[in-house]
C-alpha cells in the first residue's frame, strides 16, 4: 500500500464545481487585485477568530513580518520566541531588523516554554512569538500575562492553527495580532500562497494594510517603507470555498489522530511517545507527530514499505548556519534538539483512511519488531 503525507485531490473533487465557478467569475470580472473576495475572507476570517481586523497578504512568512513591523519592531530590537519552528518565524523577526531571542521547548507539546520566557525579557524586548505547532496552541494566559507585566506584544504564529482553542479563545484572541498561512499543505489551504494577520488593534490593522501596499495611502504616497504582499483575489477565492468546511475538516483531523494514537498504543504501548493534547486545549492536528528513538531509520524502513512521513524540523533555528552571529551553539537548548532528533510526522489529512493508519501502524510495529 502507498500512503502519502497529503492527498489534496479527494479534497478538490468533491469542491471541484464550485472552486471552477468562483474562479471564472473572477476571471469574468477582470479584477485580480484586493477585491471582493479578499474583503469577504478577511471579514470571515476575522470573525471566526473573534478579533475585529483581517489583513490578507502575500504568505504566511510576510503576515508574521507585517505584523512586527506594525508594531514598530525594527533594528535594536529583541523578540523572543522558539528556535522548534520553520525558518520563517526566526527569518521574518531578522527580516524587520530586530534580532531573535531563542527559548526552549515544553517536551509534552513542542510549543515555547512560558516558563522560560520571562528570564529571556531584557529591555530590548519589544515582542514574543509563540508558535502554534503542529495545530496546538501555546499557553497564552501565561504569555499573555508575561507580555502583560513587561508591556511586550504578543504575535501568534498559528500557520498550523487556524481553528485551534486554548481554554475556549480562539487564535488571536489572547494576542496583540495572530498571522496564518493559506500554503496549500495547510488546515485551510490555498492553491498557491497566502497569508493573514489578523487582530483587534485598530493601529496594527491600518498600518498592516499600508505596509502590504509598499506602504502607501492614499495610493502612491508613501509614508513607510512598506513591500508588495497582497492577498491574491483568485486564491482569496478558493479559500472562500473552503472556508464553510474547515470546523468539519478539523473534526475528521481530530478523529485520524484519536486512531492513531489507539492503534499505536495497542501496538507499541510505551515504545512511542504520541501528541498529548492538554487539558482545556482544542488540538486541530495539521500534523501528527510522534517522538521515537532511530527516528531516521524508521522514516527510512516506512519510505521503503510506501508510507511517506516528513521531519518538522531536523534542525533548530538556533543552529541554522544563517543565525550563527547570534552566538547559539548545540546544547544550548536540550529539549528542542531532542526532538530535532526524535519529532516525526505521519500522514494526516481529513480524507485518510482508516485503513491508510492501520497499514501505518502495521510498518511501524514491524520495525520496532525487528
């Protein structure tokens, strides 16, 4: 049996008529640019994360730095947050001048460790990001509270999250703004790039829709050194087409990874650490990571048995060559590079059959039996 990471095309047939007519109404309309359906998505989007403000942009990487910018981070400037996360966290903080501060990882949840936060503030802090791995938020009331005591802003990275609730708030609702990725891999996925930066600040919102216009208002008066990153109309479109479905898409999400998590246990007990989704937490699962000892020889004994399964992420920001001016070095934080060496991701996506995880399930036990 082949079992892929992701299969995106029972998604597209079943929306297939649909996504064809939106898309050739825009063409129809010959507006390509900021136009209806971007509107509608960031006012859907908005809402569903009960904030007031949508902000459609090019990627999920420019919402992160779009966001910082409004906020007025920049050069002397520190952010603070986890070296276990994709390259575009720690790149759009260095992109906005400032420079990244790298904290450790809680080992249960892969997610920045409030706990270590606080000893990293210093008074060239002005901002944390928490990443929302793998489709678990953070503990933001402790962040919250952090950033509250130091006056920090808080940036949510949830491009794995949209969806995801800690203690009945949604994304963005705990944070000064929240930033999400409509990459095609993701929960809610374009068919191209796409971003957002979503938030309750009136200020972060208004300059967050100058900066994504090369920074001018009105147009081709420039009051900030802004770049092009705007939101697709015709990618706006589809996602208006997904929308509708993601709650159900979620919920097929959380049910591949209660499966998972029984067949494996019944399989292998303790010989595998699965996700643990903690109490009062709303686990949307954009990956289903598991941590186990021979990681690379198990990844490699599936690929040869048709199971394709991905690494987020073999090495740390703190270590990436790009960073290595920031004086990092390997020790400097053990729980992260632990699961560097540990972390692998089996195939999730809401239309995976049971079947699909039973044969998952079945390679692995036989590696782990040989």
């Amino acid at each position: 049996m082949k079992v892929p990471m992701l299969d995106l095309s029972e998604q597209y047939q079943s929306l297939r008529s649909e996504v064809l007519e939106v898309l050739d109404e825009v063409m129809s309309s010959s507006r390509f640019i900021l136009g209806d359906n971007v509107k509608k998505l960031e006012q859907d989007v908005a809402k569903y994360s009960n904030v007031a403000h949508g902000i459609g942009c090019g990627n999920g990487s420019d919402a992160i730095h779009i966001a910082l910018q409004a906020l007025g981070v920049s050069e002397g400037d520190e952010v603070i947050t986890t070296p276990f996360t994709f390259f575009a966290t720690g790149g759009a903080i260095a992109r906005a001048g400032a420079t990244p501060v790298y904290v450790d990882i809680d080992p249960v949840t892969f997610n920045i460790d409030p706990e270590k936060i606080e000893e990293a503030v210093t008074e060239k802090t002005k901002a944390i990001i928490p990443v929302h791995l793998y489709g678990q938020m953070a503990d933001m009331e402790k962040i919250a509270e952090i950033a509250k005591k130091h006056n920090l802003a808080v940036v949510e990275d949830a491009a794995q999250a949209i969806g995801a609730k800690h203690n009945g708030k949604t994304v963005g609702e705990l944070g000064t703004a929240a930033t999400y990725s409509f990459f095609p891999t993701k929960n809610l996925g374009a068919y191209g790039d796409g971003g957002m930066v979503v938030t309750n600040d009136d200020e972060v919102a208004e300059q967050s829709r100058v900066i994504r216009v090369h920074g001018s208002k009105p147009k081709y008066y420039h009051h900030v050194l802004g770049y092009n990153s705007r939101l697709d109309e015709l990618q706006a479109a589809v996602l208006n087409v997904k929308f509708p479905h993601l709650d159900r898409w979620s919920e097929l999400r959380r049910e591949k990874a209660e499966n998972y998590t029984k067949l494996l246990k019944e399989a292998l007990g303790d010989q595998v650490f699965t996700p643990v989704e903690k109490e009062g937490n709303y686990h949307v699962f954009h990956q289903y990571t598991i941590r186990v000892e021979k990681r690379d020889e198990l990844q490699e004994y599936l690929k040869e048995q048709g199971v394709a399964t991905m690494i987020y992420y073999p090495l740390p920001l703190h270590v990436q060559p790009v960073f290595k001016e920031l004086g990092y070095k390997e020790g400097d934080f053990p729980v992260t590079e632990k699961a560097a060496k540990e972390a692998l991701s089996l195939p999730m996506f809401p239309e995976l059959k049971l079947e699909q995880q039973e044969y998952v399930v079945a390679k692995i036990a036989e590696f782990f039996g040989k």
